[in-house]
C-alpha cells in the first residue's frame, strides 16, 4: 500500500516538475510577445493541471486506505500523519517525495509571481499606448451652449449643428 502511495507522489513530483517548465517557458514567451505561443502553451498546463488533480485524488485515496486499514480513519490524513506512522526505512523516501514536491510547488509559485507581474507590466503599457495613441475626450465632446442665444456669439460654435 505505500508502494501506491510512493508512486503518486513520483507522479506529483513529474507533473509538478513539468508544470515548472512550462512556467518557464511561459515566461520567455510572455518577454518575448509570443501570443499564439502562450496560447497553445496554456492549454497544455491545463491538461496538465487536470493529471495534478486526478494524481493527488489517488494520493488521498491511497493514505486514507492506507489509515483505514490500519483502524485509524482520518477524514482528511496529511503526509505528516502518514510519515509517523510507516517503517523507518519507508519514512526516509515519503520525506525525500515530500520535500521534492514542496520544493517544485515553492519554485513553481516563484515563477508565476514573476510571470504575473511580467503581464502586468505589458498590460500598463498597453493602457498606456492607448492613452497616448487616442484623443482626450474632453476635446471632443460636445457641449450645450447657453439658450439666450444662437450659441455662436464671441467666435464659438458647437462642432455639430442639429438645425443644419
């Protein structure tokens, strides 16, 4: 039963650690303005979430087993849990899984903080060039004139003439 265990947390290992990559390559793309590219590439990362999911499902499943069989129910065991209560010698590979995994999901967190603040810096720029590239609304609003007469008195009309 904690060879089942071991094997999920091998497979959480390998797709944390092709999530990292991903990441990573997700942030040369970002830098490099590669839209078609990140497109495709986040697809893939959601099926690659989707394997995360359905793996740690099976890891739960497994530990729990693993209690229940043990007269030791828990509703939601942790790695903790189960790491005091195997063999020694099993103990040392649950810790070696464990940290591998947290040490890929620290990095993983890492490089989407990064990657994060990479599109929000294009999206200012963005917003910026628009701001720049398009005419102030106030130029171009039109403005009622006061009724005590036609509206062209000291030189100044209205851009638009309803009565034309």
């Amino acid at each position: 039963m904690i060879e089942k265990i071991k094997q999920a947390l091998s497979q959480l290992v390998e797709v944390q650690q092709q999530l990292l990559e991903m990441a990573v390559n997700k942030t040369e793309l970002i830098k490099e303005n590669r839209i078609k590219g990140l497109e495709l590439l986040v697809r893939e990362e959601a099926k690659a979430i989707q394997k995360l999911r359905v793996t740690e499902m099976v890891r739960v499943k497994e530990v729990k087993n693993f209690f229940e069989t043990r007269n030791k129910p828990f509703l939601e065991p942790t790695m903790t849990d189960l790491i005091e209560e195997v063999e020694p010698k099993e103990r040392g590979e649950l810790l070696h899984l464990q940290q591998l995994l947290l040490d890929q999901i620290l990095e993983l967190k890492k490089v989407n903080d990064h990657n994060e603040e990479l599109i929000q810096e294009s999206m200012k720029f963005v917003h910026l060039s628009l701001d720049v590239l398009s005419p102030q609304l106030s130029d171009m609003q039109y403005q009622r004139k006061p009724q005590n007469g036609n509206g062209y008195e000291n030189g100044e009309h209205s851009l638009f003439d309803s009565r034309a």
